[in-house]
C-alpha cells in the first residue's frame, strides 16, 4: 500500500492537504522537513518557556527557563541560518508533537495544587519536552553527517549539547531542591 494512502487513513482531512504540500523525494529533503520541524519546535518552545518562567515560583527554576529561553531562539536562529543556506524556507512546518506536549503541560499545571507541586510538574514537563529536542536535535544531526554536511551537523552538535546540559540542570535542579520542597509541601 502506498504510504500516502496509509498517511490519509490515519489523518483528519485538513493534515492531509498540508501533508501532501511538500513530497519528500530523497534524504536531502527529508533533512530539510526534519530542520523545518526544529524550527517550529523551538518557536512553539520559546514561548511555552516565558509562561513557564511567569508561573513558576522557585527564583532559581524562573531564571533556569528565562535562560533556556534566550538559548531557544539562538537555536532557532542557526536553523533558520542553515535552512537560508539550502534555500529552504523556515515557515514550513509546524511541529504537531510539540503543540500537544505544551497542551498536556498547560493541562498538568491546571491540576497541580501549590507553588512547590506546580514548580516540580514544571520541571517534569520541560523535561519530556527537552527529551523530544534532544532526539530531534540527535536526529538532524545524523542526517547531516549522512548527507556529509558537516557544518550542518557540528551546529546541529552544539544545539543537541546544549539541550543536554539543561536537561542535567533541571535534574539536578529537581533533586536539590524544587522535588524536596514539594515533598514536605
């Protein structure tokens, strides 16, 4: 069976006109789809982590988002860089999986109860949604070094580095002191 045909089986007719805007014919294009998606993904991101920062109430979790923010939209700027190098554009996409990863965080924060319990849930979500970054991030990159695009892929490198080291922070974060606080809350 086709996979286009599959593709609108298990999709609402809207997705599919969208789906079917851009035909991914080689690995060149599909590592442009991939950096399309991480253009989206960073935007939608920057702005879930300004909310993020205004709701929660531990200073050093505000300033860990706040900083993690200002770090997205210089993420965002190499993958508009290295899109303008391919003559791709950087509006093609719009990363499904990360709108409905913000969702379920809006969705948690409305259920937590108290400062101490909502930072900790803060720091749960931003993580998942690191955790997607850094497979989308470790993803591009390969293509990159399949492709033997290797200024691509050291970019790719330092966003994906940078991804992981907030990750450690928020862990180490969580165990420190915003998990502890909502344990004795």
């Amino acid at each position: 069976m086709d996979a286009e045909i599959v593709f609108r089986a298990l999709s609402d007719p809207i997705a599919n006109e969208k789906a079917t805007i851009m035909q991914i014919n080689n690995l060149k294009d599909m590592y442009i789809a991939e950096l399309q998606e991480l253009v989206s993904m960073e935007g939608q991101l920057a702005g879930a982590l300004k909310r993020m920062a205004a709701a929660a109430s531990h200073p050093s979790l505000k300033e860990a988002f706040m900083l993690h923010q200002e770090e997205t939209l210089v993420q965002r700027q190499r993958l508009e860089s290295i899109l303008q190098k391919h003559d791709a554009s950087a509006a093609a996409h719009i990363d499904q999986s990360m709108q409905a990863l913000i969702q379920e965080t809006k969705k948690m924060l409305a259920m937590l109860k108290g400062d101490e319990l909502r930072d900790a849930g803060l720091i749960a979500s931003v993580q998942k949604l690191q955790h997607y970054e850094i497979a989308a991030y470790g993803s591009a990159a390969a293509l990159a070094g399949q492709l033997d695009l290797r200024d691509d892929q050291k970019i790719l490198h330092e966003s994906l580095e940078e991804e992981k080291e907030t990750d450690v922070l928020l862990t180490k974060l969580a165990k420190s002191e915003v998990n502890q606080q909502a344990v004795a809350a």
